[in-house]
C-alpha cells in the first residue's frame, strides 16, 4: 500500500506533472513553429525543425488541428512515389477582439489567428477632453456590432483595449492619458461584463504604442517581422513611442517605458497637457504640425506633404521643426540604448520621406555611434488603428504560448464561438 506522503506516490506526481508540463511546451513550440513558418509547412518538416520525432510531431500537430488552432490544407499534387504531405496553417477559424480609443478616432477589430482582419469598424471624432463614460459605451457599441457581423464558427479567445497614456497592466488602469484628458480610469468597470463571449477572459489593457509596436515585430501571430530591434513612434494628435529588443516590447518596471512624446526638447518651449513643458509632442505632434503650417487641424499628412511639395515655406519650416524635436529626443533613447533602427508610425510614417533628410542629420550629429552604425529610418505598414490589431496580437500570442489550454480543454473552456 502507498500512502499519500509515500516518496514513491510524489514521485509520480511530480512525474507527471513533468510529462504535463513538456507536453505543453512541445504544443507551443508546434504551434509557433507553423506560425512562424512563411509557407504552409508540412508535420514532417515540423519535426524537423523542432528535432522532434515524427510520431510526437504528428500527434501534437493532430491535437492543434482538433483544437482549431491550425487548418489543414489540401493536400499538393506530386509526380513521385508516396503521398503528398499534408500542409499546416495557423487557424484561421480562431481571433481575438482588438479595440483602441485614441484622441481622433474609436475603433474596434478582430484579427484571426492568421493575421487575417475579419471584421473592423473605425469612428473618425475628436475625442480631446471627451467624457471616458459615454466614449467607452460608444466603443462597446461599435465592438457589438463588429462582433454580429462575424462569420459563423468564429472563437474568440480573447480581447484587448489600447489607450493613448499611462496605463498600468497589471491592475487595468489607465493612470493618465493627457490628450484625451483622462486619467484614475478602470474601463472595465465601464464596458458590459458579456463584451466577450463566456471564456474569452478578461478584456486587457495596455498602452497603444507598446500594442501598436507588435505590429511591426511581428508580421501575422507569431511570425517576426524584418525589424526585430527598435524604437517606435506612434504619430497621431499626440505622439507615443516603445522600445522592441527582439521582438519584445520592453515595459519597464512598472509598464510605463516608452513615453518618447514627453521628453523635453527644449525646456523653455511650449506647455503640454502632461504638465512639464517642451515635450516631443508639441513639435512632432499631428496637431503641433498643422498649427506651425497655419493650416487647419482637419487636414492629412497627405494635405501637409502637398503643401511642402508646392513650396509653402510654413509648411516645409513645420516640417523642419519636428524632425529636429524628433532627432533630439530619438538621439537621447539611442544614446542610451544602442538601438539600430528608428520605426515611425500614424502620421509621422506618412510623411516620413519629409522627416527623413533632417532627422538623419540630427541622428547623425547626435548619436555618438552614427559614424559607424547609423541608425535606419523605416516606416511603419499603413494601419488606421493599429493599437487596436496589436491588442489583439497579443491576446492570439499568448494562445501560442500556452496552446495546451485550448487543446485539452476546448469543449469546455477556453473560448467561445460566435454564432
């Protein structure tokens, strides 16, 4: 007989938990390695690349495609002896819920597991100084109707919230976001508890450039993208910024690193709504641009590039006036950091072919490692809201990294389907 302090009995308790615990990790790594795969890969070259037998590889890769976390495709036609492999894909079938507020607009977007969007709706308003109540239950709203309108068999695993501030993730807190004028909020607490279908978790939230960021460090879930180390601004009537070190957000100790909009340019320079004085975003701002061309806060980057391109001296000086704020605040993180590329997003990546010739010059002047290195200016994909695809990025990511919690217990719990 073994009792329950028998050493034999917990030594096949902790046994099992080992063979429960690699079971999940080998789930992840099949998991992200078809992600991560450009073209559908086949459970042979699975193994392959994950130096897992075939027989552990098929199985774990049969237990993904029961979970719906990968698709089977048809299999390829072949002129040689044996049957054709059977090509996997991340599941096309499983998305998370994305949403973002910012100063000019709302939006709401679900991605799939593929990096596929499946459905978005985008409000265009001035949100500056707006009451956080009535605009989160404009946001539920939107994300409602975007839900309805989903394909049948859908799951959604999950949903995030990006804010344009100061927020802390680990209570879901939105410290202070200056240009929106909110700041003590827990938008929980004002957003309808069945937003998210019933095992769908908990809706995140987190600052939007940090989310909007994994949108270039990774090109779909779980795939990186070419630029694995840099700094990213997210250009809109304010400016965000994050720092990604292999792909990975770096949040700092209490998941505030990155606010670049609110370094001081020029100490003596004008006041910002954060309440220090000179900021970043007071030159490189959408709003700070406009304003310094005399032209009208409903225009585009596109309106500001024609008006530089027809000679408008205003123009071509506020041009001017944010790539220098921009390469002395870029230069200081540089400096500090010893990071190779610069990434602009929002409005500064579209109009980044203007900013580029006087930002290199200021990163060249100011970047102690420049005369060897010099740092690479790229712009960001054209996205309207790309905190919101980031928020659910990241929820489809963290599916990748724990898979096993789906594929065991999928009937059950984990994610519900949209019907």
């Amino acid at each position: 007989m073994v009792s329950l302090t028998d050493p034999r009995r917990a030594a096949e308790t902790t046994s099992g938990a080992r063979q429960s615990s690699l079971r999940a990790s080998n789930l992840s790594l099949v998991a992200r390695t078809v992600c991560a795969s450009p073209e559908p890969i086949s459970r042979a070259s699975v193994a392959k690349r994950t130096s897992m037998t075939r027989s552990t590889a098929s199985r774990l890769a049969d237990d993904l495609v029961a979970a719906g976390l990968l698709d089977e495709l048809e299999r390829a036609g072949t002129t040689g002896p044996g049957r054709p492999a059977t090509p996997l894909v991340a599941g096309g079938g499983v998305a998370a819920l994305g949403l973002q507020v910012n100063a000019g607009f709302l939006a709401a977007r679900v991605v799939s597991l593929r990096g596929d969007v499946i459905g978005e709706h985008i409000e265009v308003d001035d949100l500056v100084g707006s009451p956080p109540v009535p605009t989160l239950e404009r946001l539920a709203a939107i994300a409602r109707d975007v839900l309805d309108g989903m394909p049948s068999g859908v799951r959604l695993v999950g949903g995030g919230l990006a804010l344009p501030g100061v927020v802390s993730t680990d209570t879901g807190t939105l410290l202070l976001a200056p240009n929106l004028g909110w700041a003590d909020l827990r938008p929980v607490e004002h957003l309808p508890g069945d937003l998210l279908p019933e095992g769908a978790g908990v809706l995140r939230v987190g600052n939007e450039a940090d989310l909007a960021a994994r949108t270039v460090a990774e090109q779909t879930p779980g795939r990186p993208g070419p630029v694995r180390d840099f700094v990213y601004l997210s250009g809109e009537i304010g400016v965000g910024g994050a720092v990604v070190l292999g792909g990975e957000v770096m949040t700092g100790q209490h998941g505030w690193a990155g606010e670049i909009g609110h370094v001081t340019v020029d100490p003596d320079g004008p006041a910002c709504p954060c309440g220090s004085t000179g900021c970043l975003e007071r030159y490189a701002g959408r709003h700070a641009i406009l304003d310094a061309a005399g032209m009208d806060r409903d225009s585009t980057a596109a309106d500001i590039a024609t008006a530089a391109a027809s000679g408008d001296a205003r123009a071509t000086e506020a041009l001017g006036r944010a790539a220098r704020a921009l390469g002395i605040a870029v230069a200081g993180v540089l400096n500090v950091l010893d990071i190779p590329a610069v990434v602009l997003g929002g409005h500064l990546g579209q109009i980044a072919d203007l900013l580029r010739p006087e930002l290199e010059r200021q990163l060249r002047t100011r970047v102690m490692s420049a005369r060897w290195a010099a740092p690479t200016i790229v712009p960001a994909p054209v996205d309207l809201a790309p905190g919101a695809t980031g928020a659910a990025m990241l929820e489809l990511s963290l599916v990748l990294d724990q898979p096993a919690l789906w594929a065991d217990h999928r009937t059950s719990q984990g994610a519900s389907t949209l019907r």
